[in-house]
C-alpha cells in the first residue's frame, strides 16, 4: 500500500498552505447538523498553525451540486469551522463542485486552487478514492503531503489487510452486494465469519457468488410494505409472507450475531442491519453496533449509515476506529489503490 509523506515532515513556516478537507457534511436550514467531519479536520489544521504557516485556505466539495447552487453554498459550514478553530490565518474556498473543472479533474482547476498555497495538504481522506482537481490534480503542482487524519485512516485501515489477530469478523449490510462485493471478496476470504444482514442478505441467498460462505438471519422483522408505519411482525426468514418485505433482522438473529462479535479479536463493520432511519426497523443494527463496542477487539467501523448509527448511541468512542471515508475506505479495502493518496510521493 502506498505510504504518502506526511505533513509532520513538511517546512510550513512562513508558507500558505492549501489543505483539501473533508467538509461534506449534512445541512438542515441553512446551519450544519453533524459537525463530525469538520472536527476530525481540527487536528491537522492546529498542526499548520502550530508550525507557523502564514495562511491556511481550506477547500472541499459539499453536496453534490449540478454547477452553482445556493442550497450548496459552503458558507455554514465555513461558520462552524470558524467556531471551531477562531483564527484569522483560517479561510475557507467555496464549494469545490461549484467548478465543473472539480469532477473532470480539468488542470486549469488545479491551476487556480494551486495559486492559493506554497504546499499542499490532502486531509480528505473520503474523497481521496477520486481522481478530482482537488484531490489529485493539485497534488502534482505543489509539494504534496498527507494530512494527520489521511494517515491515520490508512494506518487503521491497513490493519485489516494484513495479518489480523483472531477470530477476525467481517460484519456487512445495506442494500446492494454489488457495492460490498469487492470487500467481501477481498477481506471475507480471510475472515473467520462473516455476517451479513440488510437487503444484500436476500440477494447472497438467492445467488452467492462468493467462494465462501455466509451467516444470514434466521428470523426478519417483516413490513407488509416499505413504509415506516406499515403492519409489521417478526417471522422465521423461510416463513416470510408473500409480498411482505424484510426491513430488520429478528431477535433471534440478533442473539446470534451478537455472541459471534463477542468472541471476536477482529472486527470490520460496514452497513445497517435494516431499514434503521425507521425506529421500529433498527432494533438489529442497533443490537450490532452494540455488540461491537462491547466487544474485547480492535473494531474498525466504515461507512456513512454504520457511523451514524454509532454515533447516535453515543458509541462512537467505544470503537478503535471510525472511518470518515465510506467509497473511500470500501475501495482500499477492496485492494485498490486511491488516486488522492498515490499523487502524494511516498514517505
């Protein structure tokens, strides 16, 4: 895996710097509604100021906006930044996707945004699976180096790709396998278990195109339509009724699930359990983001649904680690290597 020099070795004195961060957090009117991401930035920002840099311009993508879009303006998000870190050598570029040069990875792009820094910081680790201007382009332009945050993301991560200790489990959700189908082929060959729940659970039963095999529920919490406040019972999978939809796994799934995380010495979560938006279809994913930060292991957690779901039990803490990068660290995993790192000349 490639190994970018960090900025722990870069001459910031008396420099402007150019960081890419990872910004692209949710709105609610007008004002910031998770600020996780904007304080995972903080430490390598206070390293900067720590280091004497003479300016420090941040940049980062929000949303996904078709051109200029007021709904997409990085004005809030630059106001919580503000708060958070209250220095004036601090400034903040608008929406990086407001430039249709941002996605084509266009140089006359990453011309402009090298124009505002000396050197440059790659800290958006959840972009860095994308060959942008922003993440790539300027990378070649200016001396380049990782951010406190992208290294400690390909640090945790990494982990899981070489030797692991044992039982390893490999716990994996959401709607599609397609999406998950790297991973699982990479990773869950060299696991010890692997559970999988959400819908990609009925799409492994009907057709398992992996050269192993999976733990699927034994028992669903079904909706006789996909809607929140649809009639709902907890059935046997095989009993399902017809034309009724799993949107949780049961109780008894649950139970199980649990007891092979608690046994766990390795564990890399990715995807809900259920339909878990829906209170009363997010008891299973619930119950695993339970287990995992109960369990005696070193638990990596990626993924935007899988964080939240920590974070809104408050058990964001009791994991080893929680990925920011949902594509991102699905990518790595896989194998691949990430355009916004590889630019970075190695350490």
């Amino acid at each position: 895996m490639h190994r970018p020099r960090s900025v722990r070795d870069a001459d910031v004195g008396g420099k402007r710097v150019l960081v890419r961060a990872d910004l692209n957090v949710p709105l609610e009117d007008g004002r910031v509604a998770d600020d996780t991401r904007i304080r995972a930035s903080l430490p390598t920002l206070e390293l900067l100021l720590e280091l004497d840099a003479k300016e420090v311009t941040v940049c980062s993508h929000l949303g996904r906006p078709k051109g200029e879009d007021p709904k997409f303006a990085i004005a809030p998000v630059a106001a919580r930044l503000r708060e958070l870190a209250p220095d004036e050598r601090i400034r903040v570029l608008e929406n990086t996707r407001f430039n249709p040069g941002e996605t084509k990875n266009d140089p006359g792009y990453a011309h402009e945004l090298a124009a505002h820094g000396d050197l440059y910081v790659n800290d958006a680790f959840g972009s860095a699976h994308r060959a942008h201007a922003s993440t790539e382009g300027v990378a070649h332009l200016l001396p380049a180096y990782a951010g406190l945050l992208l290294e400690r993301e390909l640090s945790e991560l990494g982990k899981l790709l070489g030797e692991v200790e044992r039982p390893f489990v490999l716990i994996s959700g959401g709607a599609k396998v397609e999406d998950k189908l790297g991973v699982l082929q990479n990773l869950g060959g060299k696991a010890d278990t692997v559970l999988v729940g959400g819908k990609m659970a009925e799409e492994l039963r009907e057709r398992n195109p992996l050269s192993f095999q999976v733990v699927l529920p034994t028992d669903v919490v079904a909706a006789s339509e996909f809607a929140e406040n649809a009639e709902s019972r907890v059935t046997a999978y095989d009993e399902l009724p017809q034309g009724w939809l799993g949107l949780d796994i049961g109780p008894d799934t649950r139970k199980a699930f649990a007891e092979r995380i608690a046994e766990a010495r390795t564990i890399f979560w990715n995807g809900p359990m259920g339909v878990f938006e829906w209170p009363r279809f997010a008891e299973g994913t619930k119950a695993v983001a339970e287990a995992v930060a109960a369990a005696d292991a070193h638990s990596v957690v990626g993924g935007a649904d899988s964080a939240r779901a920590l974070t809104e039990l408050g058990l964001e803490d009791d994991v080893s680690w929680l990925s920011t990068g949902g594509g991102a660290a699905l990518e790595l995993l896989e194998g691949k290597e990430l355009p916004g790192v590889t630019a970075i000349p190695e350490t």
